[in-house]
C-alpha cells in the first residue's frame, strides 16, 4: 500500500523533485505498515559463510519521519558515494565498491585485491578480523536544497525488502528497475 502523507507543500516538492530526476519511474511514499515489515526484513540477512550483511542505509532511511521509494532504471545518476563497503571489527574499511569510472586506490602499507569488478579489498596483515558487508546510508544532494527538509539520506533494499515494496505498491517486478529509499525529516 502506498501512503500519501498529511498535505504539505514540502512533501508535494520532495515528489517533484525525485519524479523528475533521469532514469526515475515510480515514486510514493512508504506507508507505516511497509516501513515496519520493510526494517524486520533488512534487519536480518543470512552470513555468507563468515561474513555478515548489515544494511545500515536502509535501517537509517527508516527512522526518518518520512521515506520516499523511487523505482529507477540503469539512466539514473551513480551514488556519490560507496554504497558498499566491507569492515572489520575495529570499524576500519577494509574494502569498498569502486563508484563508476573509478580506478582503484592504493593500499597505502598494503595491497589490493579486485573482488569482481568493482570492488576493491585493501589488503594488510593482521586486519579483516570479524569482516562484515555494511551498506552504509548515503547522501541525496538533489533534496538537500529544499526549505525545510533535512537530515537525508538513501539506500537501497534487499532483493526481499525490494519485492515486498513493489508487492505493496502493486507494481510488477521488472528486473530493469531497482528501488532507492530516500528518508527525510521536516523541520
């Protein structure tokens, strides 16, 4: 189910501004029963073997007051940011998603292993220790600007988190779209 929130100017802007981004299809508003099955679904992944998945992103888009869901297909802008990266359990990035056209950096003391294409593991003796996949929240600058809308952020869901939302907003599961969540408070 698709919730449209309290009338306000604002949250009418907000959908203006993500409807007309390129490569954007669908946007609505997440509704509070979606939101709610939508956090148990993202808050447990299955470890891939020693490695564990925390979708930090999703989790903080969440405890906005407000989520938004843009369906997009491959003409939408690339993330400004990482929006993978892999740490160990003192915190320190020990690997990250290489963003579009990037090269891979330089390991400083260490070496780097590509992980497919576009990831890069920064090799260093004695790190790695209780590594895990976090998919951190990251920036949306296109709704920074607007009066009043403040501490945003975006990330994408899971496989499962992206079907229960297109179930809910009775959209069909096209494999040329992916989902964004972008969570704003009003202030």
């Amino acid at each position: 189910m698709v919730r449209r929130p309290p009338s306000d100017e604002r949250l009418d802007e907000v959908l203006r501004i993500l409807s007309g981004l390129k490569g954007v299809k669908h946007v609505f508003y997440l509704a509070p029963e979606v939101r709610k099955e939508l956090a148990r679904i993202e808050s447990h992944y299955p470890s891939l073997g020693p490695l564990t998945i925390s979708n930090e992103g999703v989790l903080e888009c969440l405890k906005r007051q407000h989520v938004a869901c843009i369906l997009k297909d491959r003409h939408f802008r690339p993330p400004p940011a990482p929006t993978v990266v892999l740490i160990d359990d003192s915190g320190e990035v020990i690997g990250r998603e290489l963003l579009p056209g990037e090269e891979p950096p330089s390991a400083g003391d260490g070496r780097t292993i590509m992980l497919g294409k576009n990831f890069v593991i920064f090799f260093k003796k004695g790190s790695g220790r209780g590594a895990r996949f976090v998919l951190p929240p990251v920036a949306f600058k296109e709704l920074e600007a607007v009066r009043g809308v403040r501490r945003v952020c975006s990330s994408s869901p899971s496989t499962v988190g992206d079907m229960h939302i297109r179930r809910s907003a009775g959209l069909e599961d096209d494999p040329k779209l992916a989902s964004v969540l972008v969570g704003f408070d009003l202030g």
